[in-house]
C-alpha cells in the first residue's frame, strides 16, 4: 500500500517544507511589525535583562520579575578640611591631624636656665676625655 520515496522526492519535500517554515516565521514578524506601526506601540518581550545605572545597582528582569542589587556599598565618609582629615564609619571616628604642633617651651626655658651648669660640665667631660691641651676655651 505505501510505497517508499526516492530520495530526491525525500530531499525536495524537506526543502519544501523548511522554505513554508521560512516564510511563514517572515511573514509573521512583518505582520507584527506593520500591526505595531499602526497602534503606535512598539511591545516585546524581554526574557532575561541586565543593566547597570551611574549609582551602581545593577538591576536584573528574568520574565517580568526584577531584583537590584548594589555594587556601592557606604563604609565610611571622609571629609578633608584645613587642619585634619577626617574618617568616619559607623562604629567610630577617626581624626587624623595634617600638622603636628609640638609645645617645647618648657623644657627650652630649663635648657636656658641650665645653661652655665651644663657650659662648665662640658668643659670638664672635654678636659677629661681630651689627652692634648684645649688650644680654645669654650
């Protein structure tokens, strides 16, 4: 009853077949297309989205659902002013001077009070430690 096909009958029906397949996907696509222009809308569909603003978040669509994520996290805050640079996180401050001002007026007014005592102290350590006579007097 059925009788088998030779295979340039075989070859002729598939490309046949593969070229209605062809024209009936062009066909539709330029349907839809003249359809879209008509209605002034443009609609698709996006199956799988990932875009990433200026802030950093990084925002993903996977069938019509989104979820953002962050890639900027804040840490800490740092403010540089006039006299310190300032570190500020959550749990602590830090304030990390750009001059460092030592108050030596002390210990100068000791040196200049001492002055004599260490002059004559010198000159004896220099006497005991020199083995040729000092030719100047300090």
């Amino acid at each position: 009853m059925f009788c088998s096909l030779a295979y340039r009958d075989v070859l002729m029906i598939i490309r046949g077949l593969m070229i209605l397949v062809v024209v009936i996907a062009l066909g539709l696509s330029v349907a839809e297309q003249q359809l879209n222009t008509l209605t002034q809308r443009q609609e698709f569909v996006r199956i799988f989205d990932i875009s990433r603003n200026r802030e950093g978040v990084y925002t993903m669509e996977v069938l019509g659902s989104d979820c953002s994520i962050s890639a900027v996290y804040a840490i800490a805050e740092i403010k540089n002013q006039d006299a310190s640079v300032t570190i500020k996180t959550p749990l602590i401050t830090w304030t990390v001077p750009k001059y460092l001002y030592i108050d030596c007026r002390k210990e100068l007014a000791w040196l200049t009070s001492k002055k004599k005592y260490l002059e004559k102290y010198l000159k004896q350590g220099w006497e005991i430690t020199n083995v040729y006579p000092m030719t100047k007097p300090l």
